[in-house]
C-alpha cells in the first residue's frame, strides 16, 4: 500500500542532505517492467485527451471489478465494512467537534465550512484506502486512484458556492438562488465530465468552445500575452518564425529558438508583460526567437513533418544570426522534438545546447507517488490512435479539460472563485479582472494532427527513445546518447504526468553532461511565472552520474534563486562570443519582417 496520497511539494520540502541516500549505481527495475513503464508522460497525457474526461472521472470498468471481487471475497467485503464503520465513526467524531483540525481549519473549528472539509478530507482517505485494500489488478487500482483524486479536487468545501455554507449565507443573491441553478452551473462548468461528454465519442474532434471553469477566459494576443516586441520573419504552412527585437547593442552569438508544445501556443514564454521569459533572455543579451505553430495542421503530418520543420527553422536562426550553432529552448513536446530532431541531424553540432523544461524523453512512471503517471496499456493506445485517426486529429479543447482536470487546485478552483465573486471577465468590453494567463493559455490547446498523435502514442508504447534506433525520423535511426550537447532539464515538483523522477532520467538518456532543476510547483507554472527558488546539485548529471532520481534529489541543494536567473547564467557559459546586435529584424540576409509579433498564428 502506498505511504501516503498527498503529493509531494518537491523542491519545498526535499530531504535534507544528511539523509541516508539510495545506491547510486541501484537500477531501477521497475523502468523495464512492462509496456505501460515505457509510456512518455506527454503521450500519456494524450492517452488520456483521447479518452475524455469522462473515463478519467467514472471509470465504469475498474469500478465494476472492485465491486465484483468485493462479492466474491469475504475478506474483502469484510474489509470494506471495516473501511465503512471507520468512516462513520471518524465523521461522527468531526460532527461534534471531537477531532483535531488541520491547518487550514484553525480559528474556524466549530464552523460548519470547517466541518465539512475535515469530513472531505476523511472521506477521500477512506476511499484511497478502500482502493489500495481491493484493487487486485494495478492499471484499475491507479484509475481509481485518479478518479477518487479528481472527484474530491473538485468537491472540496467552499471551492464551488453550492459547496460553501458561508457563502449562502452571507451573500443574498446567492441564497436567492435556487440550490437547482448552482448544482447545474456546477454539471455545465465540469466540463461535461459529468454531462455532455457522457454521450460523446472519445477523440471525436468538437466545435464547441472548452466547457471548463472560465471557459470564456481570453487574453488578447500581443496586447495581454505574448507581448515582447519582435517581428514574423518567416512564415511557413507549418509555423511562423517570429525574431524578438533585441534591447541590448551587444548580444551573445548563439541564439536560442524556442520549440513549443504540440498542442499549445508558445504564450507560455512571453504569458504577461511582467512575467516574461522571453523578455527575461532578451534583457541578458540573448538573441531569442521562437516557432508559433500553425493551429491547424494537416492530419497526415506526423513526427516526420515536426521534425523537417525544426529543421527549417534552425537553418533560418543560422542566417538570421550569422552562427552556426543555436541553443533550443523546448518546452514539454517541444523539448521531445528539439532532442530527437538534435540527434538526427547531419551535424548535430548545430544545436549548442537543449534546454528541455517538462520533457520527459524515457519511459517509466514514479509507482510510489499515486497520481504520478497514467495507465498505458497497447489495447488502450490501438484504441485512441483508431478513434483520433477516424477523427483527423485529437481535440485540442478535449486536452485542455484533461489537463485542467489533471490539477483541478490551480486550472478549476480559482475560475469559480472569480467567476462566482463576480472578478473574472467574462469577454471583451466586460468589466472585472483578467483571467488568470496561464489557464488562459490551457484553455488554447490546439488540435493535434491524427499522424503526429500515432506517431508519439506508438513511440511511448514501445518505449522507442530509450533504444537506440529504436524510432526512425527524417530516414535516421534516433539515438540520443548520441547526442553530446549539454542539456538544461527543468522539472516541476508537482508535475502530475509521469513525475519529476520521469524528467530526470531523460539525463541518463542523452549523451552529454545535464543541469537538472527542480522547482516548485508544475513546470508549465515555473516556465510561465518563473520561481523563486530551485534546486539543483552541485555539479553535472551524466548517465549513470547519478542513475536514481531519489539519489540525486537526497544529495541536490536548495538555492533561494529564481530558475530564470540560473538559466541566464547557464546560457552565458555557452553563449559563444559577444557580438553587436543584427541591423534589423530577420537579419537583414533575405528575411525580412512581414508581420509584427506575435503573428497571425497564435491569433487564430
């Protein structure tokens, strides 16, 4: 049985570094277990959008089986009344007042809010418990796992107002309206998970806008995200090239292009004018640019395509910057595609560096930590990469729910907060504050085309990256501990798909010296928000340098720094020379501005 079923908050509470370490040379042999550990996380997210919510909130089949052993076993039905009476008991106790509050509940223990989260909070670990007792098979055991999760993330006591007493009482309008009109805003605002999705075709691409918290929620490319000025210097079917104008006469000579995610803008890295990576590179005397991928791409493009357009781009930054080197900067499924395109290079001396943030190259979920990772199995990706095939590409809005749904605390819970305290805009010309930008930007997840889709889900399944040769792209055989180019691999601690443990053993995939950093909170928060501290060890990962994550993590240092400024520093190692700044966007060698940034594709 697992120890515990609150995730860690990683770099804020790490052991400290007289801890007893693991065997630095100990495999992990669980990494090889089977197919579902050869899943890449992003694949499993994918997994998972293909599914729709609605299995990831009532999985019917594992449900099914729990209650049919429970019937077989008399031990198990036996401890599942055992689990009963212990739950009854304990509400009993809260429902006088007679138990111990949490933190949170301080100074309001006889409220009736307070109440009600303690009887939550024993509820969830009740079923948790039921579950780890019953679940004889480990695939339905984890789906349970994420359902129970799911579901009370998203019933926690005064997150919702027809969950908060306080709040029915203390605001009329809310009292005046019927419990009827809150419980079907709540059903609408779920994302049909408990709704419209039942009836819906798993990868069936819809035309209706995300049906989560906020879904309205727009921020205005160029004058609210996505803001540092620049220019589109070149544009193709597949992306535009946008080249961010230089605020320093002296710039480093290599350059850093950015490579998004697959299914999301590259928002992220510029999300507001004062939360900026991009502008944070720019301002130390990098020469950044980044790729905006087209929004909707041709079904039959797949990792190939990816692939060729990087390669396009790259040889554009060259000219643009006069260098034969380019740093890439990828993030999650960019950080995939900036690492396998690296390696299949003719010369792979081209790429100075990778910065890989939330890029888990290896297969392999962390067990120990429910949540962790996503069930794979072959049945389940046959089945997704027919239906996303039928459809001509993954809903993009299907994978914005999933992911909401995946961290419901920071993707679902605030919206209701703003929507519901009348602080949210509801569109253009409405009053109340903006959205918050980084749910924003999950809310504009793009299709994925059905070919790229096949492509990641079969390379997870087969645990592809991990061999070498073991995946084909661009006609060469991939094999990235070929790749000698120091890498910068950035994890969140939180990170619910595949776990920090799965991003750091992408060190022991790639052949050159690695900066691992942890930080707090997820990946797409920190690459969007920055941290305000990291943690890091003292010196480089290598394969083998250490091979155990929980080694590395027990050894690695806390740094009150934020992981921008040990990017810039890292980066200034490597940023060649210092040269004077282009004349002018595009270079001025046959590229030209043709669009102000951020261009037309993040517009659409």
């Amino acid at each position: 049985m697992p120890p515990a079923h609150s995730p860690t908050d990683g770099a804020g509470t790490t052991p400290d570094n007289d801890a007893a370490p693991a065997d630095p040379e100990t495999a992990d042999a669980a990494d090889a277990a089977d197919a579902a550990d050869a899943a890449l996380a992003l694949d499993a997210l994918l997994l998972e959008a293909a599914r729709g919510p609605r299995a990831r909130l009532l999985p019917v089949g594992p449900a099914a089986r729990l209650a049919l052993g429970m019937l077989r076993r008399p031990a198990a039905a036996a401890t599942a009344a055992g689990r009963t009476v212990g739950l009854l008991a304990e509400l009993g106790r809260i429902g006088i007042g007679a138990d111990l509050a949490g933190p949170e509940d301080r100074g309001r223990v006889d409220g009736v809010l307070g109440r009600l989260r303690r009887a939550h909070r024993a509820g969830r670990s009740a079923a948790l418990d039921l579950v780890d007792d019953l679940a004889r098979d480990r695939a339905d055991a984890d789906r349970l796992r994420f359902a129970v999760d799911g579901l009370a993330e998203l019933t926690v006591p005064g997150s919702h107002p027809l969950l908060d007493p306080d709040a029915l009482r203390s605001e009329p309008r809310a009292a005046v309206r019927s419990s009827a009109d809150a419980a079907r805003l709540l059903l609408e605002e779920l994302g049909g998970a408990l709704g419209a999705v039942l009836g819906s075709d798993p990868g069936v691409t819809r035309r209706t806008a995300p049906r989560l918290p906020g879904g309205r929620a727009h921020l205005e490319p160029g004058v609210e995200t996505a803001t540092a000025p620049g220019a589109v210097v070149l544009r193709t079917a597949a992306f535009e090239l946008i080249h961010h104008l230089p605020t320093t006469e002296q710039v480093a000579e290599v350059p850093v292009l950015v490579v998004p995610p697959f299914a999301n803008s590259y928002a992220l890295v510029d999300l507001a004018p004062d939360r900026s990576l991009v502008r944070t590179l720019v301002a130390a005397g990098h020469q950044v640019l980044t790729l905006s991928w087209h929004p909707v791409q041709d079904p039959s493009h797949g990792l190939d395509a990816a692939a060729a357009a990087l390669v396009e781009a790259l040889g554009a930054v060259e000219r643009i910057c006069r260098s034969e080197r380019t740093v890439l900067l990828g993030v999650a499924g960019g950080g995939l595609l900036a690492a396998v395109t690296t390696a299949v290079l003719a010369r792979p001396e081209r790429v100075a560096a990778l910065v890989l943030a939330g890029a888990a190259l290896e297969g392999g979920r962390d067990r120990a930590r429910p949540g962790a990772g996503l069930p794979v199995d072959e049945a389940s990706v046959r089945s997704a990469v027919a239906a996303v095939a039928r459809a001509g590409s993954l809903d993009g809005r299907t994978l914005a729910e999933v992911h909401a749904l995946l961290d419901p605390a920071a993707l679902i819970r605030p919206a209701w907060e703003r929507r519901y305290r009348g602080t949210e805009r509801a569109g253009p010309g409405s009053s109340g504050t903006a959205p918050d930008p980084l749910r924003a930007w999950n809310l504009a997840a793009r299709d994925v085309p059905a070919a790229l889709y096949r492509d990641l889900a079969e390379a997870a399944l087969s645990g592809a990256l991990t061999r070498p040769g073991g995946l084909t792209v661009l006609g060469e055989p991939v094999d990235l501990a070929a790749v000698a180019s120091d890498a910068y691999v950035l994890a969140g601690a939180t990170d619910l798909v595949g776990g920090w443990q799965s991003a750091y053993r992408t060190t022991q995939l790639l052949g050159g010296k690695s900066r691992f950093v942890l930080v707090p909170g997820s990946t797409a928060a920190a690459v969007g928000f920055g941290s305000a501290e990291l943690r890091a060890g003292d010196g480089p990962v290598s394969p083998g340098n250490p091979a155990d994550p929980e080694w590395w993590r027990a050894h690695a240092r806390r740094h009150p720094r934020p992981w921008w400024d040990d990017l810039v520093d890292w980066l200034a190692e490597r940023g060649g020379d210092t040269v004077d700044a282009p004349p002018e966007l595009g270079g001025g060698r046959g590229l030209h501005p043709i669009h102000p940034a951020p261009g037309t594709y993040l517009a659409r």
